[in-house]
C-alpha cells in the first residue's frame, strides 16, 4: 500500500488487514508516523502481518509485492476538480511507479490516486521507459462510481444495493464518467435518469461539499478500492472476476477506457465491450472519448518531459 498513512490509505489498509486472502500487508508513506499506523494493524487478529515503511524506504516496502496499490496524493479540497491535482499527484505516481518497476516489476497495479485518466497514462509511459510495461497488469480503480451507481440505483428502487449491477464506463472523472444505466435491469423516467446520472457523475463533490473543506471521498474509496483489491486477490487464488476498470484497451479511439474485464491469475485476462447502450449514453459516450484523449496525452506528455 502506497499512501497507507493518509485519508484514504488508513481506512483501505484496515480493510485490507480483514482480508483472508491477504498474508502481508507492507504499509508506505513519506509521514513519519507510518510504522505507527502498521503496528496498529498489526494488533488486529487476522491471518496476515502488517509492516510499516516510510521515507527512504519504498525499495523494502515493494519488495515481493504481488499487488501494489496505490491510494497516494493530495486530497481534493471545496472548488477543486481532479485536473487542479495533477501537478501534485503526477509527480507522487511517477516517483511510486519508478519503484514499482524497479523493485516489484511483476505486480499487479491498482492506481487510485487522482486524476486517474491522467495517472494510469503516465504509469504506463514510466514502465515502458523502465522496459516492464504489461498493460494486463496496469489497472486504474473506477470502483467508486460504479458503488455509487449500485448505492443510488439501490435506494431510488428500494433494493440492497449490493445486489444492484450498474456497468459505469469511461473514465473517473466529471462527465467521462458513464453510468449505463439502462443495463441495470430498471426503468427509470427521463428525469430520473438525468438525476442518477449527474449524482453518479459527480458525487465526489458532494463529498466534498458536504465536508466542508475538510476532505473529500475517503471512507467509500477506502471501500471501493478493497473491493476492487479483493477481486484481484480472488482471481489470484483461481477465481474468474468481473469487474469495472480503467485499463489500456481498444473498445474505443481512446488509449485507455474503463468497461467490464475480468481478472484472472496472471491479471487482465478479458476486455468486455460497452454492449447495448441508448441513444443517451451513446451521446455521453461521444463526449466523454475527447475529453479522455486530452487527459490521457497530459499524462503522457508528463511522463515522458
């Protein structure tokens, strides 16, 4: 775990701790108090050890590693889009990701630090230039938008959301975000549609907003990206997993695009299509796929300056 010490990282690490399929947790900050929040979960009585690393100390960290996620960055703050982290988070991934290929090249990747449009894209120009580049092992995590489909659709129908399916495609940020909608299996009116789609779009902010500047979606993407995390894991012990993910793919024009794939041992094993979709999420669709280019080329041109 990348960023274990910081909002989001706290929480993913405790859940991670829960997991049975997991035997070692290595927990990696720059905060000095990390190996604090290590022994913390070290106390907890599962079936895995817990380590904590800081500083100068990623090439420990990683080493071994079968799966390195990375919650790392700065958080959003009130009037922030993803885009106003760039600067920040791109430097923190390049750094993370240098040390990835050098010291676990063989990992399965799950980048959660925002914007992840952006930061796959440059992960994936630092491990080429690194020569260990295998986009079927390269993920970017989008399972937030799809827990908001899931929740929301949930609620307006009255079903347990967890038992709800809501493909979302795209990419993870504002309107690249797409929620098909009408493969949930439920009808909705013109209007609801419209509703859920915008709240699915952007329910960072309300986070945000409703936080008051005092952070952004750390609690429901600690809970995403352990569900993303326990998909992998599963499809590691031989299990075949479907999941939302931002990979590199040709389902679109677009370099890198989210839609169903399914994971397996070795990692990406399937890139599902879009499938059917209405005349409406066609057009979101369209408008997402040059709003994702120009993301994507930022990233690249980041990486490769």
């Amino acid at each position: 775990m990348l960023g274990a010490a910081g909002g989001i990282g706290q929480p993913l690490s405790m859940l991670l701790k829960l997991n049975p399929d997991v035997t070692h947790l290595s927990c990696y900050d720059v905060a000095p108090f990390t190996p604090g929040v290590a022994a913390d979960l070290s106390h907890c009585c599962t079936g895995s050890t817990c380590s904590g690393h800081t500083a100068d100390e990623l090439a420990e960290a990683l080493e071994g590693a079968e799966i390195v996620v990375i919650p790392a960055g700065v958080p959003r703050k009130p009037g922030m889009t993803r885009d106003d982290l760039f600067n920040t988070n791109a430097s923190i991934v390049k750094t993370l990701i240098e040390g990835v290929a050098k010291h676990c090249p063989t990992a399965c990747i799950n980048i959660i630090s925002n914007p992840v449009n952006s930061t796959v894209p440059i992960a994936a120009e630092v491990l080429k230039a690194a020569g260990v580049y295998n986009p079927k092992k390269l993920f970017g995590v989008t399972t937030l938008d799809v827990v908001r489909a899931k929740t929301f659709v949930g609620e307006m129908h009255g079903k347990d959301p967890a038992e709800v399916e809501v493909p979302v495609v795209g990419g993870h940020a504002g309107t690249t975000i797409v929620p098909l909608l009408s493969q949930s299996g439920f009808e909705f009116t013109d209007e609801q549609r419209d509703a859920l789609t915008q709240r699915i779009m952007f329910g960072g902010d309300e986070v945000v907003k409703a936080k008051a500047g005092a952070g952004s979606a750390t609690l429901s993407m600690a809970f995403a990206g352990a569900e993303f995390t326990a998909a992998m894991l599963r499809a590691m012990n031989g299990s075949e997993e479907k999941m939302c993910s931002f990979v590199e793919s040709d389902v679109t024009s677009n370099s890198f695009f989210s839609t169903y794939v399914t994971l397996g041992k070795d990692g990406l094993t399937a890139i599902h299509p879009i499938g059917p979709v209405t005349e409406y999420e066609q057009g979101l669709i369209d408008a997402a796929v040059p709003d994702l280019a120009g993301q994507a080329d930022k990233g690249v041109a980041f990486a490769t300056a």
